[in-house]
C-alpha cells in the first residue's frame, strides 16, 4: 500500500443481506467523491442483492467475501482487514447482523472483521418494521450502543415488503453525515462551511373547517434531501417543512409549519441566509376556515371562497434581507421550460429548478425526479436522478456559484 493511500482516510463497508443493500453504491460514490478510500466486504445474503463487480467498480478496490479464501488470507488476513480502516461501516445493518455483533459471534468475514477490530463502528440498520420492533432487536441495539457502536437511522416510510413504520434504512446522504460526524470531517473541505441555507419543503395545508383541508400530494423527500445535502457540505441549514411523513433530516435544525402564512413567517425568521431554496409545494390558495364541521345540506354544496396565499418566493426575492442566491422550484404539468421561464422572470430569483410532476413521472412521491435547471443564462437540462443526487449535485453548483468571483 502506497504513501498516498495511506495517508487518506478508509473505510470498511460490509454490504448486508437486505433489498437496501442498493443503496451502499450509492453510498459508495458518496464517499469517494469526498475522498474517502473504500473497501467492501459482501456478506453470502448480500450477493442476492448487489454484485462484487458493481462493489468493486466502484470502490475501485478488492471485494472481499470469503474468510476461507485462500487468495483473500494471504494477500490480507481478516484480523488485517479488520484494522485496515479508520471507520467500519454496515449497510444495511441487519437483524441478524445485527444480532451477531450483540453476540459477539464470528462465523463468516463479516462478523469475524466487526469482532476483531478495534476502530469505530456506525451501522444503518434496516428490516421489517416488526423485525425491528421485536424486543430481541431491540435489546440487541441497545448492547451494541453501549459497547459503542453509532447508529445511524432507521426511518418512518414503506418498505418492500408493502409495510410502513420504523425499519427503512437511512438515506445514503445521512449515513454520509455520519461518517463525516465520526471522522471529524478532517479529511474534505467542506464547501458551505460557514454558509447559512434555509430550505421549504413539503406541502402546506390549508384548513377548510376542523377536520377538512386544501393541500396536495407532496412528499417533502426532495426538499429534505436538499437540506440534508447542504449539511454534509457543511452549511447551517433550516429547513421550514410542512406536514410530511419521512423524518428530519440530521445535523438540520427543522421547524414544522401547517399553512403558507405560517411557512413564511419562518422562513423570514430564519433570516439573514446566504442561500433560500424554496422547494415546498405551498397551496396557492386558502379559505377562511369554518369552526364548526361543514354539513350536507339539502340546499347543495357549500361554496368556498378562495384567497390568495403569500407569494413566498417572490418575497423573499424582494425581500430587504435577500439572501444571495434564491432558489425557486416550478412543478408544472405541461409546458415545463416555458412555464419555468416565465416564472424566473416574475418572481425575481436566481434560478428555477422545473420538473414535470404529470401523472405518469412519479415525481410526487416518488424517489427520482427529472430536472432543468432555468437561469437568465439558459436552460441546462439533468438526466433523471435519484432525488438525493439532485439534491447533492444542486448543492455543489450553489456551491460554485458563493464561491465564483462577482461579475
């Protein structure tokens, strides 16, 4: 092993048995874009899910499997490769990963590498919610915490197996921001250290009498992956969500707001910030709510008044605090560039980020988005990308644009 490799920070990342065994590639070109040296351990259960040749295209390393591996021994032992790193890493932690570790067993690499070392440890557990629940998985964690292992997650959400609830493995962008939180973030600049960002996200809900209300389909994933990003590049971020059923980001300070009225009185609140990114869906209009439930009657449909929201965007735009950059986004159904165009022009920000949230993109909802990115320069057209690449990729180009010199 060369000087230069050992003078960067590696990591062990030991792959699981479970359907989130996806997300470690993405985790694993998280983590060498900001420098890091990985090498994988797959796990028997694993190789049903990911293949050593993706693990190792990616890493650009070995992929280790087998402790009885001849090869694999006598290039590097397991005790060896349980020391090789500065951090080990599970993903996705499963329950029987999991209980292993509590166990203290070794009877395959995996476990063998998690006993024998003496680094740090931090896992993203995932499984089924009930699984998860169990008093023997639970106890589990709690041994593993107080031997002092990190653990990052799990969250709220559906899983394959058609359930909800607690046991959906942490995005890779917050297992990223733990890694860094472990490390101390020696090993890679940090390119919004220093910057305040404040992100919307979700959708607000406007009341139409005490149990009705207006609102619509968003998630809030997109916007909490935007947070997120900025956080791990080091940026001081508030996030103003509306009501939404995915957890708050990590190392992001998250207040939670109902209505359009209510979102930007704090996001002004947040003010002064170098960067506004306004993400949320806000319902473009609102009643004024009845106190009591409205009735069927035999006089016809009650006839509701709209009003018109605040325009959060263009205030902030035109704001006497203005941050540096505004950032709009334009969810739009037909005519995606041209709406957006004409949206960047009227509200008065920096940039547009459009995508087509029709019935057929899955956008709303879903974990990939299609985006263009509208400036007064042009139009600059994404390929389709899981939302926290979006989130990831706009955050280095607002990145580029602080740190770029005034025209």
């Amino acid at each position: 092993m060369d000087d230069r490799r050992t003078a960067e920070k590696r990591i062990l990342l030991i792959i699981g048995g479970g359907i989130a065994a996806y997300k470690g590639l993405e985790l694993i070109r998280l983590l060498r874009k900001r420098g890091l040296l990985v090498r994988c351990i797959l796990t028997r259960a694993g190789k049903e899910f990911v293949t050593p040749l993706s693990l190792a295209s990616l890493s650009g390393d070995k992929v280790y499997e087998d402790i009885f591996s001849l090869t694999d021994e006598s290039e590097m032992g397991h005790i060896e490769l349980s020391r090789y790193a500065d951090l080990l890493v599970v993903v996705p932690a499963t329950a029987d990963l999991i209980a292993k570790m509590a166990s203290g067993a070794a009877n395959d690499l995996a476990s063998t590498a998690l006993l024998a070392t003496d680094k740090p440890v931090l896992i993203a557990p995932a499984m089924n919610v009930r699984m998860f629940q169990h008093p023997a998985t639970q106890r589990n964690l709690a041994r593993l915490q107080t031997d002092g292992v990190t653990v990052v997650g799990p969250g709220d959400g559906e899983m394959a197996c058609g359930e909800f609830g607690p046991g959906r493995m942490a995005e890779p962008v917050e297992i990223l921001a733990a890694v860094e939180r472990m490390l101390g973030h020696a090993h890679t600049p940090r390119p919004l250290t220093g910057k305040r960002v404040v992100v919307t996200s979700g959708p607000t809900v406007e009341p139409i009498d005490p149990v009705r209300f207006l609102s619509n389909r968003s998630s809030g994933k997109q916007g909490h992956a935007i947070a997120a990003a900025a956080a791990a590049a080091g940026a001081d971020v508030v996030l103003v969500s509306g009501p939404v059923a995915i957890l708050d980001p990590p190392g992001v300070t998250t207040l939670h707001v109902e209505s359009a009225v209510g979102m930007l009185t704090s996001v002004e609140a947040a003010l002064p910030a170098d960067v506004a990114i306004f993400c949320a869906a806000v319902a473009d209009w609102r009643v004024e709510p009845a106190w009591q439930k409205l009735k069927k009657a035999a006089g016809g449909t009650p006839q509701l008044s709209l009003i018109e929201n605040p325009d959060i965007l263009a205030t902030i735009a035109h704001h006497a605090r203005r941050p540096k950059l505004v950032i709009g986004f334009a969810a739009e159904t037909e005519k995606l560039v041209e709406y957006a165009q004409a949206k960047l022009a009227r509200k008065g920000c920096d940039m547009i980020v459009a995508n087509d949230v029709g019935g057929t993109a899955g956008v709303m909802g879903g974990e990939r988005n299609t985006v263009h990115l509208v400036t007064k320069e042009g139009v600059e057209d994404w390929p389709t990308l899981d939302k926290a690449q979006v989130a990831e990729r706009l955050v280095s180009r607002i990145a580029a644009l602080l740190a770029a010199p005034k025209a």
